[in-house]
C-alpha cells in the first residue's frame, strides 16, 4: 500500500519520508531497518547492506561500523556517500546523496557503546580487520579478550539531496529534493 499518495502536496513528502525513516528504526522488522550504503573506492562505486540505526533531531543518519572497514577508508578519502531504502511492500524507494563525518573515540560513540551489548559488541572486536584474509572462517570471529569501543564507529550521514519514488498501480510518484535553509525544495519529476 503506497504512503504517498497523488492527494499530497510536494512540500508534504520529506516530513512523510522522515516519518517512515523513524518507522524503521522503531519497528523491528521494518524494510528501512536494512539499507545500502554506497561509498566510493578511488572511482569505483561500492555498495553494502548495512543497518540503519537512528535518525537525529537533525534528520542526519546514524550507522555503526568498524574503523578498520572498507567505508571508513572510502570516506576518509571522500566523505560524499549515498544510502538507499527501499520498502517492498509500500513500493517506496528513497535515495540520499549525503555528506558523512566519521565519529571515533568521542563523546557520541561511548554514548551508543553502551547499547551495543551481547554478540553485537563482538562485531567491533575482531582480532583482524574487516576484510581481512583468513585461513578458516573461524579466525575471523576470534575476538580481543577486552570488549571495548576501540574500533567501534558511527558514521554520521547528512542530507543533501534526496529521491522519493513511489511505486503504484494507480501511477507512480518521483520527486527530488535539495537541502535548503528551511528545509528541502523539490519538484515533481516524471518517474
């Protein structure tokens, strides 16, 4: 069932998106809760799942990462990014060009550490380095003996452009967006 529909207005589409934005967050089994992000390695376009953890007062958005990943790496040499969301059963796709700061070791990463909790902490602990080659694949769950936020990262993406489609029998719906002062500014496009 489509959430935006021919009845709203352009400027009513980002307070709808960042609704369904929190929707994922809050429910478990949410379509937004497991997104893409897609870095740039040098030229090349990388993409990977990835979880989507919380949504500022800002509207910037939060994922959790090792800092000895891949993405860390990507976006240290180019902090643009996208992230995308998709929602089968509404048939809504949202599209964010964004600008990412890497938060390491600060005031905002202790602040999430301690919810990261059970096997979940493990996932920041590993011996090796994310993407590292292995023997066995069980040398790539061994963990540091001290579980602690070393290399537990939050990426902190900003919003500068977004794309709203959304998929209906009764006639698709496409809108771009910018950042501005005040908010976003867009246009209908043709889907």
């Amino acid at each position: 069932m489509p959430i935006i529909l021919p009845n709203h207005k352009l400027e009513e589409i980002p307070s709808i998106v960042f609704s369904e934005l929190r929707n994922g967050i809050s429910r478990k089994k949410h379509p937004f809760k497991n997104v893409v992000l897609t870095t740039v390695n040098e030229k090349t376009p990388m993409s990977r799942w990835i979880v989507f953890r919380k949504l500022t007062l800002e509207n910037n958005l939060l994922i959790y990462t090792d800092s000895r990943s891949e993405k860390i790496k990507n976006l240290r040499e180019n902090s643009s990014c996208g992230i995308l969301f998709y929602n089968h059963k509404q048939g809504l796709q949202i599209f964010f060009s964004t600008v990412s700061t890497i938060h390491q070791n600060n005031e905002l990463t202790r602040k999430y550490w301690q919810g990261v909790v059970g096997t979940s902490s493990e996932n920041y602990t590993t011996i090796y380095p994310p993407s590292s080659p292995i023997n066995n694949i069980y040398e790539g769950h061994k963990t540091e003996k001290d579980l602690n936020d070393k290399h537990f990262s939050i990426i902190e993406l900003r919003p500068i452009n977004m794309s709203v489609l959304q998929l209906s029998r009764d006639g698709h719906i496409r809108a771009n967006f910018s950042k501005a002062n005040n908010g976003w500014e867009g246009s209908f496009i043709v889907p």
